[in-house]
C-alpha cells in the first residue's frame, strides 16, 4: 500500500490571500527543493536546517524568478507524514501558487491524490485511522463542540480507550492460542473467573462509549430539524426568529413557502440543519401541492419534528391529523402567535399529548424562543455533555464496529461461564479483536481505507 512517489500539492484553499502553501512530502523533497528554490542572492542552497525557517526565492527549471518566499524542512522522524516534507509559503493567489506547484512537478513531484499526505501519515504509522478520520472531521467542524470532540479523537482519546481493551483481551487471547498452538507445552488453563471479568469489563466500556455515539454522529453531521404545520401558522417568521436573520419570506399570504427554506445554525454547540417546509393543507394548485409532498418527505426523514400550531386561532382539524400522523416521532408542539390572544389551552394540549413537549413561543416578539433552542438542543443530544466531556465516537463506522465487538464478547461471556472448550472462546475473542481493529485501521481492508481518504482534499 505504500508509495514511494515523492508528491506536492497546494494545501491553501483557492482564491486570493495573503499566504499560500505548497507541500511536498517524500524521499525527493530536499532534491526537489534545491532544484525550485534559490537563497535571497540567487545562488543555490546546500545546506538545508531541520525545522528553521528560510527566505528564498521560488524559481522555475531556467532559474527565472516566480515568487520571494519562505520554506522550512521537517525530517521523516518529526514530520506529519512521516516522510521528509518540504514546506514552501508564497504570496496567495492562484496564478502565483501554480506557477510554483509546477515547478516542483516539473522537478520530478507527482501531484497529490486527495488526503494522500494524511494517508501517508496513516501508513508510516504517525496516525491511526480513527485518528486521520479526525483530520477531516476538525477541518469540517462546524461548532465549538464539534471542534472539540474531533480534536479530542486526533490526540487519540478515542483510540487509547480501544487500544487498552484490545490489550487486556490479548491476555486472555495470547495463551489460549499458545496452549491450542503448543499443546505439548505445559500451559497453564484458562483462568475463567479472571477472563470474565476482563471480558465483562470491556463491554461496560465499550457500552460507554456507544452511549452517546448517535449524538455524537449528530455533532459530526449535523441534524435536521423541521418546522412543519398548517400555512400562516408562523413557521417561516420562526425560522428567522431561530436563524436571527431574515432568511425566509414572510408575508400574510398562505402557501408563500412552496418548497422548502434550509439553513444550519450553531445551536449551542450542536449543528442543526432547520427546514421550513411548505404549509400542510389540501391543495389543488399543482406547485404548492408539490411542496406539500416533498415537506412529507423531509418530514419523515428529520431527526426532530416541531410541529407550529397558531395560538391565536386555536387547533384545527388539520393540526389534530398532522399530530396524529405523525405521533410515532413524538414531535415538539410549538404554540405560536403568544403575542396575541391565545385560544389554545397549554393545559389542555398538554393533557391531550402527554407524550410531547409543548412550548409558547411568539416569532414575532421572540418570547420563548431561547427555550426552544434549549429543547432541541436536549432532545438531539442530551444534557449530558459539554466541551469538557466532548463525544469520542462521531462516526457510523465505528459505531457498527463497537456493536460488533461487544456482540463476539458477549459470546465469549457466555462461552467462558458455559465452560466451553478455549478454543471456541478464542474463535469469539478474535472475532471481538478484529471488530475494534477496524477502528484504529489494524483489521481493515484497503478498499475502505482509499474510500475515507477520498473525502479529503487536495493537500491534506
């Protein structure tokens, strides 16, 4: 899997800026370097310091100048590839950075194939895969909290836990292989008790960390929160009232919304993707009846519904089918229009839906409203954590991978208490070890390894 192709890349997003950067990382980066740069005075460089910052000059193959520049090395023992990289900070702008990316490609660099230089990272063994998947959730974090939780996986939080599991389930593992491998040798039997309690104690942690790995795949992804409800029941003046902007169109017109309105705000740590969907009523007009079928289908698809009911004009036949339709999700109840005379009693609904939360809220005086926020951030993920305590598992794959794992041991749980032979419980303990090897990347297959790097851009 691994190549020795030295590679470059630019690793600065396009456009102008006062600093961009192109990297090259591999066995050729200082003969690729002596080749493109030049010191102040134009004369070759020969000595290149570790990890001194240098001014000098980019050139092309004729010597003619591209840019002023500065550059640093890092050797493969200290670098993030593992490899040696070569750093070289221009002047930003695209036209300047690619005349310089084509020098260093013309010097005998390939291009860099999306996350190659984490991936190397990865293969050279700096990183592990839960720690490189990090990379790109940190670069795509979204919140504070989100930050934090993928800052926390790339320190290798994450990946200490499930390496002192796979340690501990080694020494059950090791001589009951020895024992199957050297039955001539006196080996000492399997210590039942000893081994269950071993084995019983990585399922409570791995049952820790699955806890809270759909919040946490939440803070990853963002969820999807929907405003539905009849039209003019206020769920577009709402929504603006949630986004603290203008962003929906509100007139007093109904079916104004057609479609559907989407925008993702920071809800106190926590990434939501709010939707206005077009009013639910029975339509014949052919594009607002479109919207009303497509508002079913977000709706369905949601993590959190809030159902907006107009206070002021009481609940109607259609808000009572919507809520029944709909009662399996358990949406929030949302009474809205609070600035004006209610005709709904909180008591009443309350009673009549005991299983949902219901609020008052005015969008149009904001009163409520920083409660709302409250409620969905605790329905999505609980009240439970906090920048100081952020999520470790954020990803499906992992997920799937710690429920497997904690399945095999549960069998070995079982196997080790029914006195089954050790080598059944071995066949157990493997399946168990390989599971949790697939989040560091020991167990994975190359096929799923490209395909994690391939959300990666260009330069990292």
């Amino acid at each position: 899997m691994r190549d020795t192709d030295t590679i470059t890349a630019i690793s600065t997003p396009q456009g102008e800026g006062g600093i961009g950067i192109i990297r090259i990382s591999g066995e050729e980066a200082i003969n690729i370097g002596s080749q493109i740069l030049r010191h102040p005075s134009g004369k070759k460089i020969i000595t290149w310091p570790e990890r001194q910052v240098r001014l000098g000059l980019a050139v092309f193959p004729d010597g003619s100048v591209i840019d002023e520049v500065i550059y640093f090395l890092f050797k493969n023992n200290r670098s993030y590839t593992g490899e040696d990289v070569l750093e070289i900070q221009g002047h930003g702008g695209l036209q300047n950075l690619r005349k310089i990316l084509n020098s260093t490609l013309k010097a005998g660099a390939r291009l860099a194939e999306p996350g190659e230089f984490t991936k190397r990272a990865y293969l050279n063994g700096r990183i592990d895969l839960a720690q490189a998947e990090a990379v790109i959730d940190l670069i795509r974090s979204r919140t504070d909290l989100a930050h934090k939780a993928a800052l926390t996986q790339l320190r290798g939080d994450l990946s200490t836990v499930i390496k002192e599991q796979e340690k501990k389930l080694m020494e059950i593992l090791v001589p009951i292989e020895a024992a199957l491998d050297f039955p001539e040798d006196e080996i000492p039997d399997l210590k039942r008790e000893e081994a269950l309690k071993i084995v019983e104690g990585a399922i409570f942690k791995i049952n820790e960390l699955l806890a809270n790995a759909d919040q946490g795949m939440i803070l990853r992804d963002s969820a999807t929160v929907v405003l539905a409800g009849r039209p003019n029941v206020g769920k577009s003046s709402l929504l603006n009232s949630l986004l603290g902007e203008e962003r929906a169109i509100v007139t007093p017109i109904p079916g104004t919304t057609r479609d559907f309105v989407s925008e993702v705000i920071d809800l106190n740590g926590v990434p939501v993707r709010l939707i206005d969907t077009a009013g639910i009523r029975e339509i014949e007009d052919l594009i607002e009846k479109a919207g009303v079928e497509r508002a079913w289908e977000i709706i369905k698809q949601a993590d959190l519904i809030l159902v907006v009911l107009d206070s002021a004009l009481g609940i109607t036949p259609e808000d009572y089918q919507m809520l029944n339709q709909i009662k399996e999700r358990v949406p929030i109840i949302i009474l809205n229009k609070t600035d004006l005379p209610s005709q709904i009693s909180f008591k009443e609904i309350k009673k009549e839906f005991p299983q949902n939360k219901v609020l008052s809220v005015s969008a149009l005086t904001g009163a409520g409203i920083k409660e709302l926020k409250s409620f969905i951030r605790e329905e999505l993920i609980g009240t439970n954590i906090s920048e100081e305590h952020p999520f470790l598992v954020t990803r499906l794959r992992h997920k799937e991978a710690l429920e497997e794992a904690c399945k095999y041991l549960r069998f070995t749980a079982e196997g080790i208490t029914s006195h089954l032979s050790e080598d059944l419980i071995a066949v157990d303990l493997r399946a168990a070890l390989e599971a949790l090897g697939r989040i560091s990347g020991k167990s994975v297959s190359e096929e799923v390894i490209s395909q994690i790097f391939s959300q990666f851009c260009i330069g990292k």
